[in-house]
C-alpha cells in the first residue's frame, strides 16, 4: 500500500519540474532572440560619399568579425553590448558599443578620419662621426689643385665641340629633317623616277648582242 501511495506523488513531482524546466528553456530562448542584433553600415572616408573597402569590421571581445565590400558596406550578427572597432590603413580606429534595441537591426554610418603621424626629424650626414668629417674637410685643400685642373680640362672648348658634335639630333633637329624631306616629296611627286637599266629589257637585247659580235673580247 505504501508503494501504490507513492507513486501518484512521484509523477506529480516529475510533471511540476518538466513544466518549470520548459519555461526556464523558453524564457532563456526569448533573452537570447532579445540580445542578439544584426549590426550593419556604410564605412565612409571623412564627410565624403567614398566607401572605404577593405575595412576590418571585428567584435573586440570575441576576436571574430568581418570586412567591407568594394562599396563599404558590411553585415554582422552581434550581442547587446558588444564593442565593435572599425581599422583601416590610413585611418584611426573607431568603436562602437551595440545598444539594446526593440528590433533587431542596427544600422550606422561610419566616417573613418585620417590618422596622420608626424615623424621626428631624421637628420642625415655623409659622414659617420666627426672626426671623420674634419679629417675630409682638411683634405680638400690638398685636392683643390687638381679638381681645378680636372674642371678646365672638361670645360675646354676643344673637349665642348667635341661632345657638341656626338649629340645625336634632337626634337628641332628630326623636325627640320622631316619637314625637309616632305618638301622634297611634294616638289619631286609628278617627277619620272630614274628607269634602272637592269629591268630595261633592250639594254639586255644590246648586252646579248655585244656579247655574241665579240665586244667584250680582249683584243690581245
């Protein structure tokens, strides 16, 4: 008897923890559905209209995310208060933290601004050290004689007219010789051309003739 008793409680028991089990499951279902945002938007450089492709587009806790089109448009499922940072070569990070929303879509404008770095002057000398420098400076007075007399040789007016003569003909120089030689075609167009004695077929009938009188014969 005390088996059969209980029984019919150990099924109530089992059905009151199934109905609480099933609506702990739908509530947690209905707070995921509630947090989870589709995160889009446009990537543009400064105040223009000019996408910026390329863009990473990552989830800053999570490590995961996404890249723009060639337009620089992008899509993504996020989390309510997830922070999202937008990179670009050229351009300073930005992030954004996703709001809680009644729908589910979010969707921003981004204007990306040009991250300018300033370098420090980078002074640059021929010489190593100063040491090295003074001993090169006080050289110079050694080679001055012979830098001058190098420098006369170069600008002789002999060695000028020589490398004057080997130019070869420039811009002015290949216009005059074309324009010359047009002049010469449209002067010389309704000319007879010179007749070649080779395709002249009588001057072969007189070279078989002289041949066969015995012209070209020596006459030793």
């Amino acid at each position: 008897m005390t088996e059969l008793n209980s029984t019919p409680k150990y099924y109530k028991y089992l059905l009151i923890f199934s109905i609480f089990t099933l609506f702990i499951s739908i509530d947690v279902k209905a707070q995921g559905e509630q947090n989870s945002i589709q995160f889009s938007g446009i990537v543009v450089e400064g105040d223009s209209s000019y996408g910026v492709p390329g863009a990473h587009v990552y989830i800053k806790q999570a490590g995961k995310g996404t890249v723009t089109n060639h337009a620089g448009f992008f899509t993504m499922p996020t989390q309510v208060g997830d922070t999202v940072v937008v990179s670009s070569v050229g351009f300073a990070k930005q992030e954004i933290v996703i709001p809680k929303r009644d729908d589910l879509g979010f969707t921003v404008l981004i204007e990306m601004r040009e991250d300018v770095t300033e370098l420090p002057l980078l002074e640059v000398f021929p010489y190593p050290t100063k040491e090295i420098f003074e001993e090169a400076f006080l050289a110079l007075g050694e080679q001055k004689d012979q830098r001058i007399e190098n420098m006369e040789k170069n600008l002789s007016q002999e060695k000028l007219t020589m490398m004057s003569n080997a130019l070869p003909m420039g811009a002015t120089g290949n216009y005059k010789y074309y324009m010359n030689y047009r002049a010469d075609q449209i002067a010389t167009q309704y000319f007879m051309e010179t007749a070649n004695p080779l395709l002249n077929p009588f001057a072969w009938r007189d070279l078989i003739r002289s041949i066969k009188k015995g012209d070209f014969k020596s006459k030793d």
